[in-house]
C-alpha cells in the first residue's frame, strides 16, 4: 500500500518557502542587500530592470566565499550565523536562517559570482528555476556579485500578483535606502534601467544621509537625541517642536532594531505618545531612530520576512524611549537645543561621530496671493470670494450656498424664529433656547459636514474653483510617495490643484483650490498620499475616491473665527440642515444634540 504522506522534492520546498520570504522584488533587494552588509561590506551597488521582474544585480566588496561555500549557501537552512538554537540569543547580523538564496534560486534565473581574499580566482554558480546549470572558476576582486533574473517565471501564478513596475520599483529604492540611512558610513549605488537614480558616498552623519535621501528641508527640521540606560540606547533624528502639524501617516517615522528596519509597535506608540503635547490628534512625527538593545532581549524571529519584533520587556522599552523623547523635545523648545539642532548623535552599531552643529535657516511665509478661481481652465476674477457664514476671516468658499430644503421631524424647527441664540460655550459649542428645550450645536461638526457635501457637488461636476499660485510651492518625495503621485496627476489635477512634475521625485504645486491656503499644500498632499498608501483613498472607485479627498479636505477648510453672531449662526444652521446627511460630520460625529425640558427636569430632581 502505497504511502499518502510523502516528503516535498527540494525545489517544490524552496518554492514554498519562497512563497512565505519573497513576496515581491523588493524583498529579494533586501535579502541580498542584508547578506552584502553582513559580509561586511563598505560599497554597495544595486541594479534593477523593469520593477525587478528582469533584473536584479547587487555587488558588493565584502569578504566574498570559497567554491564550497558558494555552494552550500544555495542548500536550505544553510548558515554562517548560527550553528545551536542558543545562538539565537545573540544575533548582531541580518540574516540567519539561510532561506533566502535556495528559496530566491528557486523561482528565478540566479547566478553568482564570489571570491574571498584568500583566493587567486573566483566561483560562479548559476541556477535556473532551483536546478544547478553549471559551477565553474571566474575572474573577479573579491567580494560577491548575485543576479536574478526573470523572477517568478517558473510559478507564473505569482508573478500575475506583482503590481506595476512603477510601484514595484518604488518599493526597490525604498527598501534600499532604508539600509543607506542605516549605515551612512557605506557607499550605496543604486541603478533603475541603466539610469543611476541614487548614489551616496560614504557620509560622515546620519543628517547628511537623510538630507540626501529625504530633502534637505526635513532633515533641517530635525534635532538629534542620543541617550543610554539600563542596556539600552536610542540615537537618531526626530522632529523639532513646532517645526510643522506631522504626517497623517508613519510613512517618515522610521524606527530600527540594532540597526535592523522593523516595524515596532512599541517603538512606535512611544514616539506617538512623546508627541501628545505636540502634534493633533491622528499626526505623527517624521523621525528616523536607531534603538539598541542586548540580543537576548529581543525577538527578530516573529515574522518570516524579519519585519517585526518582540521585545521581552515592552515596558521598560517603551518608558525608556518615552522618557528620553521628552527630554529630547523640551531641550528644543527651552532653547538648549539651538546650537546643537542640527548636530548628530552617533548613529547605530559602532555609531559616527557628529559633526559641528549648524544652524537652520528661517523660511519666510509663503504669501498669500489673490486668486484668480479657474473651472476646467476658465478664467473668473474672484478677487473676493463669498465667505461662509460663521468664516469671518476665515476661508473663501464658492457663492450660492444651497438653499435651505425641508427636514422631516423637529429638526425643521432649528431655523424657526422662536429658536433663540444664547451665544458659544467654549467657542466651540452654540448654544441655542427652544420651546422644548436647548439644543446644543458642535461648530466644527456643522461646518465639516456642510463642507463636506459642497465638495462632494463640486468633484463630481468637476467645477473645482482653485487659484494660482504667484511662487510654486515645491515638495520632494521619497520614491513610493513619488510614484503614487506620478500615477495619480490627473486626479488631483482635475480636483483644483495644477501639480508638475520637476524632476526625479521632485514636483511643483503650481495652484491650490481656493478654499485652501498655500502653506497647506505641501502637508495635504502629503496626506493624500499617506491616504493612498493605507488604502483609505480607492483609486479603482472614483466615486470613493472623491468623498475621501473630500473628507480629508474639510479639515483644511475650516478655520472657525473665535466669535459668531446670531445672524452668522442662523445662516450656518440653514445650510446645515440643507445637508443630505445633517445630524453628523463626515467622520460620523454628531452635529448637534437636543436637551429637552423633561431631561433637564429630571437631572435636576424634579
């Protein structure tokens, strides 16, 4: 009788296991790129073709390895990092489990050249869909040199779930300069389609790195922080106080591990707490920062990919960061941080030393112009816009508000003359005397969802008033955020911005919709994208995709003035309750309650 369990073939093995490790091109990058630092490599260069799918080169000038080694490098579970399962406990190197190249050879055209030091000539191994082709001596200085090829064509079925090759490149170069922030003392190459797209020499700072990966204008607006206690270390760059409102993503706030990049829960939500005091609600912090800890007291075996980590003891991590953070930011905000604002600690394993602090320069407001308010490229002089009732001073918004329409139940009876306005608790709450009652109206909630539906009409007849600018507002992106807004100009071009392109990852905000100002710009577009890559903002439904813009936009749009008069009040209530949805704001918050006497008897006992 024939057996039903039966032992996987070793190539259908590694092609499971490539299926858990390799998950796109970019993850094969940072498999490689991982070995080429563990090798202890000081020049790195990394070539792709077509998002990867063609193409993957990675060189490096680490010490190379023998014939043998070579080949037992592409058999499963072989390693030079751990020999017992007690070495677990004092990993300092990337990889270690010895997955990734048997499983990467697997499903691709692979083939590498190394030599070590010790060695006149060097090996090449080529292998193609996980069958050994060939082995044979080479010529080449020492180090290791690995290329893939026509990745996934031996399982066409995942390669059918490989994205563009503009996203999957995206992921390329920003997998690589998450390990080129890591180490600023390696030289990193980095090469789309023969074109070279990103070249750092050695660096002597991390601030220099970031500046060169992320635009100087962030890494000005950075401070150092560089503390040590009980076994641990925290080192970096994290946002000045005050610098600006965050990121409506945790796209920019970057944290590693012992120099690994990781997604950390508790690192995190100890940078987001240290940050109460200083950013709204739903914001978060730009910052780039290295926590160094024992081996032992960490996990990076959690997650297949090594992109999560569990510490033994979260609280004590978390209190040490949250402590050090604060002390970090009120040193800036005391002053005692201006002469060494821009200084570095040092950075990672080993670290660099800082260099001399500088300081930053102010930038001048961007001034506000008056509009000229455009509808699909006409022209209508809209030198002073209709402001909203209840916006004195505030925002502009397009004329003709919608008239009020009649709404069932009591609620019609917000607009009647016997509603008396009793003035604003807190100049947030309006407070306002019925017959029946008291009604107690939230402002802003009123004001977002009248927003809300008057973009809504607006987007869907594509007559977006915006306004040009007199100075372009410019914005530098990083790769993934780059190539989500070159597929997407013409969405938000046809919703009241005029964005172009002005180089690699560079763009220009040429004009804004009028009911936003030009400072908000750079930050809104910055959410949208966040927005896009949380999969809050659903490019396949353009319907979604409108009242998401419209949703994120009515924030922008409402400055509410401190006071507002009955008159001003009763306009806003009209408009409100012409809403399709009036008794709540976009996010589903109420926009107003009713007290009734009876309620009010009974909480005073009577």
């Amino acid at each position: 009788m024939s057996s039903k369990i039966k032992i996987l073939p070793d190539r259908v093995a590694n092609q499971i296991a490539a299926g858990e490790v390799i998950e796109r091109p970019a993850a094969v990058v940072k498999e490689l790129v991982e070995n080429a630092l563990d090798a202890g490599a000081t020049r790195l260069e990394v070539e792709f073709r077509h998002g990867g799918r063609s193409l993957m080169r990675i060189e490096d000038n680490g010490a190379g390895m023998s014939r043998d080694d070579a080949l037992l490098a592409l058999e499963r579970h072989a390693t030079s990092k751990i020999a017992a399962a007690a070495d677990l406990d004092s990993l300092s190197s990337f990889g270690f489990r010895g997955e990734a190249l048997p499983s990467i050879a697997s499903v691709s055209e692979f083939s590498i050249q190394t030599r070590e030091a010790s060695s006149d000539t060097g090996t090449e191994v080529f292998v193609n869909g996980g069958k050994l082709v060939h082995v044979r001596e080479c010529g080449r200085a020492v180090g290791t040199r690995i290329e893939v090829k026509h990745l996934f064509n031996s399982v066409p079925a995942r390669r059918k779930f490989l994205k563009s090759d503009a996203t999957e490149s995206a992921h390329i170069i920003q997998g690589v300069r998450l390990y080129a922030l890591a180490f600023p003392h390696v030289a990193f190459t980095l090469i789309e389609d023969g074109r070279v797209i990103f070249r750092s020499p050695q660096c002597e700072t991390l601030r220099e790195r970031v500046a060169g990966i992320f635009g100087k204008q962030i890494a000005e607006n950075l401070i150092p922080i560089d503390a040590a206690e009980g076994g641990m270390r925290i080192s970096g760059l994290i946002d000045r106080p005050g610098s600006g409102m965050g990121r409506a993503t945790r796209h920019e706030m970057i944290t590693y591990i012992n120099r690994r990049p990781v997604d950390s829960r508790a690192l995190n939500y100890a940078l987001i707490e240290s940050y109460t005091e200083h950013l709204p609600k739903g914001r978060y912090p730009v910052a780039f920062v290295f926590f160094e800890i024992d081996p032992a007291a960490v996990d990076v075996n959690v997650h297949p990919a090594k992109r999560e980590v569990r510490f033994r003891n979260e609280t004590a991590v978390r209190g040490f960061v949250i402590r050090n953070v604060l002390d970090a930011l009120r040193n800036a905000q005391g002053g005692l941080g201006g002469s060494s604002g821009t200084g570095d600690p040092p950075v990672g394993l080993g670290g660099m030393a800082g260099t001399a602090a500088q300081t930053p320069p102010t930038f001048a407001p961007t001034p506000r112009v008056t509009p000229q308010v455009q509808t699909h490229g006409r022209v209508a002089h809209a030198t002073q816009p209709i402001q909203s009732a209840g916006h004195t001073g505030g925002s502009p918004v397009p004329p003709n508000p919608p008239e009020p329409r009649p709404i069932e139940n009591r609620k019609s009876e917000i607009g009647n003359s016997t509603w008396r306005f009793l003035g604003l608790a807190h100049q947030a709450y309006a407070l306002f005397e019925m017959s029946a009652g008291i009604v107690v109206l939230d402002r802003r909630s009123a004001h977002e969802r009248i927003w809300f539906e008057r973009l809504q009409t607006q987007f869907r007849s594509g007559e977006v008033p915006s306004q040009r600018l007199l100075l372009p507002i410019p914005i530098e992106l990083d790769a993934i955020a780059s190539a989500l807004l070159l597929d997407r100009l013409d969405f938000f071009n046809h919703h009241g911005f005029e964005i172009t392109e002005f180089g690699r990852n560079f763009f220009r905000v040429e004009s804004v919709p009028v009911w936003m100002e030009p400072a908000d710009a750079e930050p809104f577009v910055r959410d949208l994208l966040g927005a896009l890559r949380d999969g809050r903002l659903q490019e396949k439904n353009i319907d979604l995709a409108r009242d998401e813009l419209a949703r994120l936009a009515v924030v922008k749009a409402i400055r509410l003035p401190a006071s507002a008069s009955e008159a001003e009040m009763r306009a806003m209530i009209g408009q409100l309750l012409a809403c399709k949805t009036p008794l709540t704001s976009p996010s589903g918050r109420p926009t107003y309650f009713e007290l009734s006497l009876g309620e009010l008897a009974r909480r005073f006992g009577r």
